[in-house]
C-alpha cells in the first residue's frame, strides 16, 4: 500500500475534479465514496455525478438519520439518476443492545457511546470497504485538530485500503461557495446551523463560536469528536 499512496500523493490536489479524474484514470478499479449527505460529500456526489466517474456510492443508514438527512438523499438521488447504497448495522446486534442497555445507553459513558458507533457504523462500514482499494471522504483539515494532522490520501490500517480527501484544504466558505455556484444539494439541517451531521440523538446545531464539530456528542468533554470511522493514523 506503501507504494500506491506514493503514486496517489504525487497527483495535484487543487481541483478536487481533476484529482478525483487522475486517481480514476491511474486506479480505475475498487474506487468506493462513503457520503452522509453533509455539505462537502454533496459536492463530491456533484463531481461524481457530473463528469460521470465509475466510483461506489454508499451510505451507513444507523436507523437514526434526521429526516432532513433522508430527504436530502432521496432528492440527490433523483436529481443525478445515481444510485447510492445503504448499508445498515446487523440487527441482531441493534436488538441485544437495546434489550440490554435500553434505547440511549449512549449518554451514559463514552464506551457505551462508542458501541453503538461501532454497531451503527463501524461494522456497516467494514462491509462495505471489503475488498475495496481506495474510500474517498468528505474530510477536511479545518474540521477538527485530529483531522488537521492528516493528509490528503493515507493509509488505513484498519481497513487495509487507501483513503482519500479530496477536499482536504478546503475551508467551510469554500464549501459554500462552491455549493451556491454549482447548484449542489444542500442537506437543510445546515441552515439551521448543523454543520457536522450525524445521528439524530447524538447532534445538536453548533452555538456562535464554537468548533465545526462541537455538535456532535455535546455532552462528552472531550476534544476527540470520532465515532471509529476515521482513525488518525500514526
């Protein structure tokens, strides 16, 4: 893997397109794109979408997406005529936790919070990313500290596979701009403030001055605002 990131952080990333076209063309196979339907994997649908590349699309349905959220993904889904995959948790397992620790276990200590993530998300997601090369994400540096220390693609050991960000050293405002230039879909949880989206019991819209993520898990004092998905890799 060691080689093929070598290959992929020698292609110019100041276009996002032109980027995601180069990786494409190099390693046009097992490419997939995970999208939760917030502002910057809506642009990366857009550019998928538009200039027609030969890249997966899911998405990890928890079960507890706010219904903004699934209209957003149903409206992307008809306006580009694409097809995106839903990935759900097992439900044997959904049912054991709840049987077990009741419906909002997660409040109550971050290892409860952290296995719901892993049931919700993390196992979906390893089904999803198996026998996958590269996973293109949404991130960007200006999301958090720990995301600040990443790079544009690296590896992920945990899922054995190359993971890009496109849209690595974008800031918030060039999101929106390039949103409202290029007509992109919009999730509306963001005009009331949602920046981060995720589960619906587990985010609130951000108050004046806090951090882009601060709205998810608010009642954890802690900085590292990761549900398992994306692991700084050391």
């Amino acid at each position: 893997m060691e080689k093929l990131l070598e290959q992929i952080l020698k292609i110019p990333n100041e276009s996002p397109k032109l980027f995601l076209k180069e990786v494409l063309l190099n390693f046009p196979d097992k490419v997939i794109f995970s999208t939760s339907f917030g502002l910057e994997d809506q642009i990366i649908t857009h550019v998928l979408a538009t200039e027609k590349l030969n890249v997966e699309i899911f998405t990890l349905d928890t079960g507890r997406m706010f219904p903004e959220t699934y209209s957003t993904w149903n409206r992307t889904r008809e306006h580009y005529k694409i097809n995106i995959k839903a990935y759900f948790p097992q439900n044997e397992n959904v049912e054991k936790l709840l049987n077990s620790k009741g419906t909002h276990s997660f409040y109550e200590s971050l290892e409860n919070r952290k296995e719901c993530c892993f049931i919700r998300k993390v196992e979906p997601l390893k089904r999803a990313l198996a026998n996958k090369k590269i996973w293109i994400t949404g991130i960007r540096a200006e999301q958090s500290n720990s995301r600040s220390s990443m790079k544009v693609a690296e590896i992920d050991n945990e899922n054995q596979l190359i993971k890009i960000h496109p849209l690595y050293h974008w800031t918030w405002q060039d999101c929106i701009n390039y949103a409202q230039k290029n007509k992109v879909i919009s999730n509306p949880l963001h005009d009331k403030k949602f920046l981060s989206i995720g589960c619906q019991p587990c985010t609130r819209a951000i108050k004046e001055g806090e951090s882009f993520r601060s709205g998810r898990w608010w009642w954890e004092d802690t900085s590292q605002k990761e549900c398992g998905l994306h692991i700084t890799q050391k």
